[in-house]
C-alpha cells in the first residue's frame, strides 16, 4: 500500500479533536509588575501649604524649591528659592511675572540654575550664587514639567513619556529617552530627580515614583506613597498630589513632598 501523508495528517486532527475534551485556550503572557522600591520613614519636616510645588533639589546641604502659580489660586506665586526647613517657607531668590509664566522644575549644573516654565515655552538661566538672571532658552517642547541633571546633560519631562536631554552650553536637545514600564508608553512623568545613575520621576495626578534605567527607558522599580499622602492629607486637606523629589547624597536621604503639602517626609531607600 503507498504511503499517503495527506491521509495521515487528516487522521492525526481528527484524533486530537475527538479526544481534547477541553476548548481551545489562548495563553496570554503575564504581565511582570514592577518591583517595588522598599523605603522607611526616617521623619518630617515643615512644608509651605501655600507652595504649589514644581521643583526640588538640594545642593550644599541646602534645600531649593521652585512653584507654580495656578490661576484659581489667586495668591500663588512662581518663586524659586532656599527653603527653611525649620519653617518650610521659602526665601524667593526669583519671582516670575504669574501674569506671564507659571515656573516649572529648576535644577543646579556648573554655577548656574536653570528655570523651566509651563506653556510660554520659555526657560530661565540664572547665576547660581546672585540669582541674577544670565540668559533664557526655547523650551523644545510644547510644555515644560520637570528638571535635573546628569552632571553632564540638562534632563527635562513635558508631560509626555519622553524625556530629552540638553546640552548645557547651546539648550539643544541631544537624545530623547522613551519611557516605558511592562511594555506600555509611561506617561505624565513630571519633578524628576538623578540618582545614583537612575531618574526617579513623580507620575502626574498619582502619588507613585517610578525609577527609570536612562539608558533603556525602562521602569525598573516603584515607590507608592498613598500612605505618605494620605497622612498628609489629614492634616492638610486641601493637599493635592505628589509631586517632589530631592536626593541629599551625603545622608542618604530622599526628601519628596506635594503640591500644597504641610509636610516633607524624609525617606530612607533600602536599595541605594
């Protein structure tokens, strides 16, 4: 008898089907989630409840805040300056016209403060020992968010997933980074903050910090501080979300806060 392989073929599918009782199933990979940023509250200090915060870092030991200036908070202003981390007040080192630009994130790089602001597209370079203003920028995007610095590059959010990074001496954009966690664009990256060779950056309208591999774009770890903000929020209801991150490198403290906030908590990462 000749070998027919059509005939085999049909009878090998009739034998599956009549002996797999079950329905077909389509297996669908698991989402990884992303590993969570383990931190311990060390303890608190004051922040200004009428500080609508936009910006935050520290350098030499001193803690700088920038703000924003909403329109239905008729009494806020877009200042920049030193904090009083006894009072959580602000000394104004630089006081934009609300009338014409809401201040954004600012951030610290060879003896200049850099200023972003929100939709004028137009950022600030100051003298970072006078404040006296040395020059001013295009913001090459639409919007301008948050700020830091590699110690090389200017890296700044503008709402999006991307972040772009700036040469310092032409405000140029060098490369963009695409953000990205568990294969999903992430969006409303806002304060943004380097450390230890990761960005760390607020996600707008949540109280979550996502770590960032600059080189990739990938979300490689989380912190969610609900419990933070809603502790916050019980003393301080008009409180709104997170949005500040400050890394003090020679206590190994990482400083966050929020828009409106009464307090600034001092965490300790356990994995830095």
């Amino acid at each position: 008898m000749k070998f027919n392989p059509f005939v085999l073929l049909v009878a090998l599918v009739l034998f599956t089907q009549c002996n797999d009782s079950a329905p077909n199933k389509v297996v669908k990979p698991r989402k990884k989630n992303t590993p969570s940023i383990p931190y311990t509250v060390m303890d608190h200090i004051p922040h200004d409840v009428n500080a609508f915060t936009e910006g935050f870092f520290i350098h030499n030991g001193q803690l700088f805040e920038s703000t924003g200036s909403p329109e239905y908070l008729p009494n806020s202003e877009s200042v920049f300056g030193i904090v009083d981390t006894t009072t959580g007040v602000i000394t104004p080192s630089v006081t934009l016209n609300r009338k014409h630009y809401f201040g954004e994130g600012i951030t610290l790089l060879n003896g200049k403060i850099y200023q972003l602001t929100y939709l004028s597209q137009t950022g600030f370079i100051y003298d970072a020992t006078s404040y006296k203003q040395i020059g001013t920028f295009t913001i090459p995007s639409k919007e301008g968010w948050g700020m830091t610095t590699d110690e090389k590059y200017l890296i700044m959010s503008d709402g999006t997933f991307k972040l772009s990074y700036l040469d310092p001496e032409t405000m140029t954009v060098i490369r963009q980074v695409s953000v990205a966690e568990n294969g999903y664009a992430k969006k409303n990256l806002n304060e943004l903050e380097y450390i230890n060779g990761f960005i760390y950056a607020n996600v707008w309208m949540t109280n979550n910090i996502v770590k960032i591999d600059p080189e990739t774009g990938q979300v490689v770890g989380k912190m969610n501080l609900d419990k933070l903000a809603q502790n916050n929020k019980s003393f301080y209801p008009n409180s709104m979300e997170m949005n500040g991150i400050a890394f003090d490198e020679e206590n190994n403290l990482l400083y966050v806060t929020g828009k409106l906030w009464g307090r600034t908590y001092r965490l300790k990462l356990n994995n830095i």
